[in-house]
C-alpha cells in the first residue's frame, strides 16, 4: 500500500514538474525579451534602430566624438549601416554590417563583407565573431571583440540593461533570414499592371524588362559567378500581376496575388490612375517596388518602400509654386486661382501648389473647380477674367479645355500671368495661343528636347537589338533605365537577398545622367524615394513651330 501511494507521488511530481516548465516556457515565450513579446521587441528595437526612439518613448543618446552628447535620429544605426544593416560605402567610407548573421561571424577578410569589390578592400581590421556581451561593449564603449577602439564616429550608447537586451535582439534578427521569393536558385519579382493601361503602354513597359531579364541577367549569370567568384548569385523570374476593376479593389487583388505566390519586390509596373494601393501593398507588407511608370505617385515624406522616378502631377505643382515664391515677384495682395477639372490629375498639381504656397506666399489662393458637366470657350474664358481680373492663373488643365483661351489677352482683365503642366497638356504645347504664350509659364519635368537626342537615340538601338517594338520610348526609356540600375543593385548583392538591403543598394547608387532619356539626371540617396528632383520651367516662342525656351534650372527647390 505504501509503495502505491509512493509511486502515486512520484507520478504526481513528475506530472507537476512538466506543467511547471511547460508553463515556465510559456511565460518565456509570451515575455522573453527583457519582458516583452518576440514580435514586440522587435517592433521597439526597430524603433530605436531607425528612429532613435528607446522603447519608453524618449529620445535615443549617445556620446560621439569623444564629448558631442547626441540624440534621436542623429544617432540611429541606420543612418550609416543602413535599414538593411549590410552596412555601406560611401566616399571611401566603409560601415561595416550590424545585422546578426555577419557580426556573431569573424570576421577574418573584405571577402566576408556584403556589397561591391571595391568596398571590401577598404577593410582594415579582421575581428573575430560578436557574443551578447562583447557587443554590448561595443555599443557602450566602442570596444570591438579583439579589444580595438571604434572609431570615434561610432557613438557611444547609453543603454540600460533592459533596452540593451532589446536592441542586442533586433539586431540578431535584422536580416537574418531571405524573404518568401527567394529560393537556392532564384529570385521572383512581379509587376504591376492595370486595368486603365493600352497595350501599347503595357507593351512599352513590360517588353524591356522581360528581354533584360530573359536576354541579359539570365544569360550573363555563369560569366558573372565565375568573375565574381560567387555561386551564390541566382536567376530571375517576372510575374504580370494585371489589376482589373476600380483602384478600391486592388489592395485585395494584391494581397491575393501576393498569397498565391509571394515575390521578393515589384520591378516597373504602370498605371494611368493613382498609384497608391500599390504603393500602401509594398508599405503594409515590406515589399520593395522598384521604379513604376506612373505620374499619381503617393506623396510621402516618410515612407520607404516604393522607389519613384518622380512626384508626377505633384511635382509640377509644387514647381509652379515655388517658382512663383521665389522668382517671380508677385503682388502679396494679388490672387492666385486654380482651374481644374475635379479629377486625379487635377487635384494632384492643386494639391502640389497649395502645399508649397502655404509655406511660401501671402497671396489669397482660391481654386475653381470645373464640373464634369462644364464646357470651356470662348465665353468661359471671358467670364474667368471677369471674375478674377489680373489674377494668376494656374490652368491645370488638359489640351481640350484650352479652346478659346486666347480671349483671356482680348480685354483690360487681362491676367498677371498663367501656369500650365506640359504633361498635363500630353505635349501639346502649340496649342497655347500667341496672344498669351508671352506670360505663359510651363512646368517641364523631362529632358529639353535638344538634350534628349541622344539617350533616346541609345535606348532605340538597345531595342531594336532586341526586336522589341517602339510603341513608347518615353515608357520604354524608363525600363531601359531601371535594367541598367538593376543589374548593378544585383550585382553587389552578391547572395545577400534581404528586400531592405536591396533598397539599400538602389539608395546608394550614384546620380545617374548618361543613361536617362526621360530627365536630365536622377539622383538617389538613402530615404530618397523621387529620383527627379527637379523641374524646368519653359516659355514658348512665337510662330505655329515655337521653340520652347528655359526660364529656368533644373533643381529650382
């Protein structure tokens, strides 16, 4: 009897034991960093990473330069190690990398960094392999695991333990694993094309990319692993993700595309309406998209996954407006009147404008707002100048709704001067009229034309070497473009597929000029995420050829 009450004990405890550590191992789980969950440390260790943020909302600090106290996004890793955290190089500078899979590995040579051949031979000091502790005494101190003193640029954080063990983790975790779309031989992107787009236009677009893809990348690999000596770089694949139906429906289309079969980024794509489902895909899902074709980008400060050649529309407007601030000496008491119809171009350039103006002008800003139902002419014309004499007139309008425009120079109302968009005018700037083409300013975000012969000129022999029909060679510029930038990005990538890495690199790149048809130049840099930076304003010359005439230069802002 006593020895089954003995063996009922030993059951007892043994069963009570296992519930012990199986409930231990959940607490572990639900708070096992510095008592929070996985996923939010994570998130408060990103915070501090990017933004400078500690996980009690105060502002990161760190001592840099031996006595300079600094603070917030002045002293985030990723100011100078980037998001990805492969590190950088940038004049001559090489940052080495701080996410987890390179720091608690030696580093014993440049062929253990990440990115071009040129930044691995600026290594200086082989290191061996990071431990929790000695990279706390890194971040503190600025003592490396073979005891070398950092250089003073590397700040010193003040961290307590707590925030230490979160930030130790995120950083284990940063680019630590390939993405869904990476496979051990390739790599899968898609692009996006929608409902609203001709073929023509489709074909432009998507016909580049896959002969790049298909004819270039694909071919070139065997040569390139055995230059780089690097079997680590893998094939392409494209998937058309085609949009049907209107613009509210495509985030579910996306997300079902995306679940069907996940891809590592989006190349190109285009649009003839507004980006933005797209755009908040990418944001909501951490995916990068390279380089759409699309004049209705979203207009962000802040977001970081969608790389654009331009604001579009957007951009014009706030050309007009800071042309009009800084250069053109208008009357504080005088108007300034927006014309557009109410559709997505329209409001784009009047939301550009009245953005900038408010930070720039004291003039009164109304908008008139043609309806759908409206018709321009002679007479609406007439009554604008009536209503608004001596205005600026900012006609953000399309070719058609300029007819009868002249009127605005038949009477003493006559404007104080008049703003169009060339791309909302699709090129046609002849049909200004001569009697109000000399205080009519055009905002012009592309190459001038006697600029532009010659990289058109290299974009059409790259197409007919590859028997691809020139049905837009603006479209078809931009690809031609993006294939170039593309294939340097993958290239110093060399195996490292992490989707912030690669925006990293596409940040990184230099300004390009040579191999743009579309701008005069395309400038990158970390955050980055228009490339054009800027805009020409032009005037027309007189006759029924008018030669169009620089008022101004290209980055005006």
């Amino acid at each position: 009897m006593n020895s089954r009450k003995d063996l009922k004990l030993v059951r007892f405890v043994l069963i009570l034991g296992v519930l012990l550590c199986f409930s231990g191992s959940l607490a572990a789980a639900a708070g096992d960093v510095a008592g929070h969950p996985a996923t939010e440390a994570l998130r408060l260790g990103e915070l501090m990473y990017r933004n400078g943020v500690l996980p009690s909302g105060k502002p990161l600090q760190a001592i840099a330069q031996g006595d300079l106290k600094l603070h917030g996004k002045m002293v985030t890793c990723a100011n100078c190690h980037m998001k990805g955290g492969l590190g950088s190089f940038e004049g001559w500078v090489l940052t080495p990398p701080t996410n987890g899979v390179k720091l608690y590995a030696p580093l014993r040579s440049g062929s253990d960094l990440p990115g071009s051949g040129m930044a691995r031979g600026q290594l200086e000091f082989p290191r061996p392999a990071y431990t929790d502790e000695s990279l706390a005494k890194a971040l503190r101190a600025g003592i490396d695991p073979s005891g070398r003193i950092l250089k003073e640029t590397m700040p010193r954080y003040i961290l307590d333990d707590r925030d230490m063990e979160i930030f130790i983790y995120y950083l284990k975790n940063l680019s630590s694993h390939f993405p869904p779309g990476v496979t051990d031989n390739e790599v899968r992107f898609a692009t996006v094309v929608t409902a609203d787009v001709s073929a023509q236009d489709r074909d432009a677009m998507l016909e580049p990319l896959k002969a790049y893809i298909r004819n270039e990348w694909n071919v070139s690999l065997p040569v390139l692993r055995q230059l780089q000596r690097d079997s680590s770089y893998r094939s392409l694949s494209l998937d058309v993700w085609e949009l049907k139906g209107p613009a509210a429906t495509w985030r579910e289309q996306l997300d079902s595309l995306h679940r069907r079969q996940p891809v590592f980024g989006l190349l190109g794509g285009i649009s003839s309406g507004t980006w933005v489902p797209v755009h908040e895909f990418c944001e909501m899902n951490k995916i990068p998209c390279i380089l759409p074709v699309t004049d209705l980008p979203a207009a962000s400060g802040s977001d970081g996954y969608t790389l654009y050649f331009s604001k579009g529309y957007y951009q014009e407007g706030e050309t007009a407006a800071k042309y009009l601030g800084r250069v053109f000496d208008f009357p504080q008491d005088g108007q300034i009147i927006q014309v557009y119809r109410d559709n997505v171009q329209g409001r784009a350039l009047a939301q550009g404008f009245a953005d900038v103006w408010k930070k720039l002008g004291t003039a009164v800003m109304k908008n008139r707002i043609i309806s759908d139902s409206e018709k321009t002419g002679r007479d609406f014309w007439k009554g604008l100048s009536a209503a608004y004499p001596k205005a600026a007139l900012l006609l953000w309008l399309g070719p058609e709704d300029l007819d009868g425009s002249a009127e605005l120079a038949e009477t003493g109302d006559r404007p104080a001067l008049v703003f169009v968009s060339s791309t909302m005018l699709k090129g046609a700037l002849p049909l200004i009229p001569e009697s109000i083409r000399d205080l009519t300013f055009i905002t012009y975000p592309n190459r001038l034309p006697e600029e532009a012969a010659f990289p058109r000129s290299s974009v059409e022999q790259w197409l007919r070497v590859r028997n691809i029909l020139t049905t837009d060679l603006t479209i078809s510029s931009k690809m031609y473009f993006l294939s170039r930038m593309l294939g340097m990005v993958l290239t110093d990538m060399r195996g490292n597929f992490y989707q912030d890495y690669f925006l990293d690199l596409f940040d990184s790149l230099e300004d390009q000029a040579g191999t743009v048809a579309a701008y005069p130049r395309l400038s990158f840099g970390p955050g980055q995420r228009y490339a054009s930076k800027g805009c020409y304003v032009v005037r027309l010359s007189t006759g029924p050829q008018p030669k169009i005439i620089r008022l101004s230069d290209w980055v005006i802002y």
